[in-house]
C-alpha cells in the first residue's frame, strides 16, 4: 500500500496541478461532448505520431513505365481509288409554281400530290363564267369596229367618186366660162349672164377644194378605224387568254410536289395554287471542302473519270458529274458541287442522300483503319519496341462490300513492311513503350484489332 501510495502521490499532484492550471480551467469548462471530441483528436494526433516513428524511410518505386499493348500490322502500299464521303440535298432547278391568272373561285382538282403528270395534262379548274361573259363582251366590241370600219370604207369609195364628178363638172364650167367670155367681149351676151357663169364655177371649185380635203384626210380615218379593230381584237385574245388559263395544265411531263387549293376555295390573281417539277432535271448538290474539290477538279483537267453514287435504302444509284461551283456560296463552307441522277431513280425533292464519289486510282497509298490516324496528320510506328509519329496525308476513304470504312494515307517516309500501329490509344506519344500483339502474323484487318485487349482502351 505504501508503495501504491508513493507511485500515486506524483500522479495526483500533476493532475491537481492540470485542473488547476489555465488549460486545465478551460477544459473543465468545456461541454461534455466537446471533451469527448478534443480526447478523440488528441488519440489520433498520438496514433499518426506513432505510425511516422516506427514507419521506414525507404519506399521502392518501379521507374520502368509499364509496356502498352498494341497491335501493328506491315505498311503496304498500292494503288487505290480514294472515296469522299459526303450529304447532299435532292434539288430540282425547274420547279415551277402554277399561279392563278385572275380571281375566281376553285371548281375542279384533278390531281393529287406525289402523282406524275404529263404535258398538257389537265391539272386545275377555276370558275369560267366571268371570263366567258368577257369573251363575249370583246367579240361584240370586235364585231362593232369592224363594222365601223367597213362602214368608212364605203362612204370613202363614194367620196371618191363624188370628187370625180365635181372635178367633171368644174372642168366642163371652165370651159362653159371660156366660150362666155369670147361672146362677152363680141356684145353678144350681157355682163348679167356672164357674172351668173363666173359665181357657179367658183362655187363649183369650192365644192371640188372640200371634196379633195375629205379625200385627203381618207389615210389618217383609215388608220384610225384600223386601230380600233385591231385594239378590239387584242382584247378579245386577251380575254381567251385568261379564259384558257383558268384550265391550268401540266407544261412539261413532271411530278406534282404541292396543291394549294382546294375545290370551292376563293383563289386571288396572282397567288399560288400549285407547284410540279420536271423530273428530267433532278440533280442532287453536295458541298465538298477545297481540298477535295481540288482534286476533283485536277481529274476533270487530266480527263480522268469521276463515278459517283447516291445510297437510296441498301442500294447505290448512279450519278453523272454536271458542275463544279467556281466559287464558295454564301452561307457555306465548301465549293457546290452538282451530280445529276438517272431518269429511273427515286430521290425525293428536298431529301438528304449519302453520296459516295470515286476518284480515280492513285499510286503509293496505304489502306489504315479510321482509328490508325491520329489528329488527322499522324500515324506511329514500332521501332526497338517504341513509338515513332510519322507525318501523313489523308487522300480520302475506302468502304468495302460490308460497309466498314477505312482511311487511305500517303507517306512517303513509311516504307514498305514497317509495322503500322492499327490499335486505338489514349496515351499515344513518340517514344512511349509498346508491346505488340499478334506481331507473328502477317496481316491483321479491322476485325482483328476490335477482338484485342488494347481495343477497350478509350482514344
């Protein structure tokens, strides 16, 4: 007991000595749960000190990087025929728009939308009555101007002759006058007489001068009354005219792609109530970037063929090369470029379409899967089981009878039979460790690569 009490005394006088000094105080002061957790931070600062004074100093570390695993196959060149890949648009340049000649009102739709019509075929009716009233109206006018005219013409004819026989009679008093004048001056006959003879040949020549007026101005009432027959005419054709179009029939053999009115709708001169376009025109415009309209243009000028095809379903049809745009539209961002398609084919108005455009073959070009090329200028190669960047350039693609597509590069640096990194990787870099799979065999195609380990690993 005496030694219990000896060890014990040192202890509680360093404890009497905690309460009472200031932290002792402070803690006493303290709510039971703060204690709790203060005792709690203090235990785990004495652990983590223990730990660090019994831990080692000397920690190993692998400086070797681990190897990634690749798969390579040998570079081989050959001539190859690059593809573009691009959309285009179905487009037709001869879309025409029926508009209604006057207003009048819808009695007859004898087609539907989507259906192939025929040149001259009857597509629309309007109501006919107010046009026929003004046929009518302008046959009538036509028959009264004609009637003047002919008219005019008759009392012409009859103006022509009264001037003959007023210059008859005129010539006849002259003469009547002459022999007056040899009695007059012989005393035979008086100055009363003479004077008589002398007033009728002077109003026989006022009567002739009126005469030959009217025959003057005959010209100037001919053209005049020939004008209103001819003004009468115009406006009666005019009104046949208008007649004929309120019958809208097809212009060319064509497909009716809109109707914009219907039977009993009130149709204003002017507006729009139906669209066709001639399928002999139907043309399908991609926009290609510079590079690729570049080297079509280089074909073109070497008079090399261009094949090109639009997918419609599962099948390719067809198209023949029109036009390369010679500048770049406003809005986009390529050169335009017009393909026509073939008479039989069943491409819709407005419908975006793959199209595939085979140039012709070049030489010295490398067939690569799509994940072969890096930031579209790089590819890599294995030497001393390392990578290597190799600077390329893209041609075009490749798509085979399956549909699965591949890049064609050219590199003049990469020789034949060096191996080619075809795998996908996310830490791709010169001088990065590889080890490389199925490096015994000799060709590994894209269906290979996807069945390796390093194919999961994400670009």
């Amino acid at each position: 007991m005496k030694l219990l009490s000896i060890v014990l005394t040192p202890a509680r006088l360093i404890g009497s000595w905690l309460r009472n000094s200031l932290p002792g105080r402070y803690i006493r002061a303290l709510s039971s749960s703060a204690r709790i957790s203060l005792s709690i931070i203090g235990g785990l600062v004495v652990a983590i000190f223990g730990l660090s004074a019994f831990s080692s100093n000397d920690i190993e570390v692998d400086a070797t990087p681990e190897a990634i695993p690749v798969v390579a196959r040998p570079a081989q060149h050959r001539s190859l025929s690059p593809e573009i890949h691009v959309f285009g648009r179905v487009e037709n340049p001869n879309t025409t728009a029926l508009r209604a000649a006057t207003l009048a009102y819808v009695t007859e739709v004898n087609v539907r939308e989507g259906q192939k019509v025929s040149a001259g075929d009857l597509l629309l009716r309007l109501d006919d009555r107010d046009a026929q009233l003004s046929v009518r109206r302008f046959e009538a006018a036509l028959t009264e101007a004609r009637g003047e005219y002919e008219r005019m013409r008759a009392q012409q004819i009859a103006e022509s002759k009264n001037a003959e026989h007023q210059r008859r009679l005129f010539e006849l008093t002259v003469k009547k006058q002459e022999r007056f004048q040899t009695l007059f001056s012989k005393g035979q006959i008086s100055a009363t007489d003479y004077d008589a003879l002398e007033q009728q040949r002077l109003e026989m020549e006022m009567q002739l001068n009126q005469q030959e007026m009217l025959l003057a101005s005959h010209e100037s009432h001919r053209a005049s009354a020939d004008a209103r027959v001819i003004r009468a005419e115009t406006d009666l054709q005019e009104s046949m005219l208008n007649l004929e179009r309120l019958s809208l029939l097809a212009p060319f053999d064509g497909t009716v792609i809109q109707i914009d009115a219907a039977i009993g709708a009130r149709i204003d001169a002017g507006q729009t109530v139906m669209s066709l376009f001639n399928a002999d025109s139907q043309q399908v415009r991609v926009s290609l970037p510079e590079h690729d309209a570049n080297a079509l243009h280089a074909a073109i000028s070497n008079g090399q063929s261009i094949l090109a095809a639009a997918r419609v379903g599962d099948e390719w049809v067809n198209l023949d090369l029109l036009d390369i745009g010679s500048q770049v539209r406003s809005g986009r961002a390529g050169t335009d470029v017009l393909f026509a398609s073939p008479l039989d084919s069943e491409l819709a108005l407005g419908r975006a379409v793959d199209v595939r455009i085979t140039l012709p073959q070049q030489a010295n070009l490398i067939e690569v899967p799509l994940q072969s090329v890096y930031a579209d200028r790089l590819v890599y190669t294995v030497e001393n089981d390392m990578l290597k960047s190799v600077d390329v350039e893209r041609v075009g693609i490749r798509e085979d009878a399956q549909g699965n597509m591949s890049l064609l590069i050219r590199a003049d640096s990469l020789g034949e039979g060096e191996l080619l990194v075809v795998s996908s990787l996310s830490r791709a870099g010169s001088g990065a460790r590889v080890k490389v799979l199925g490096a015994d065999e000799s060709v590994l195609d894209s269906s290979d690569i996807l069945d390796t380990p390093e194919a999961l690993v994400a670009r």
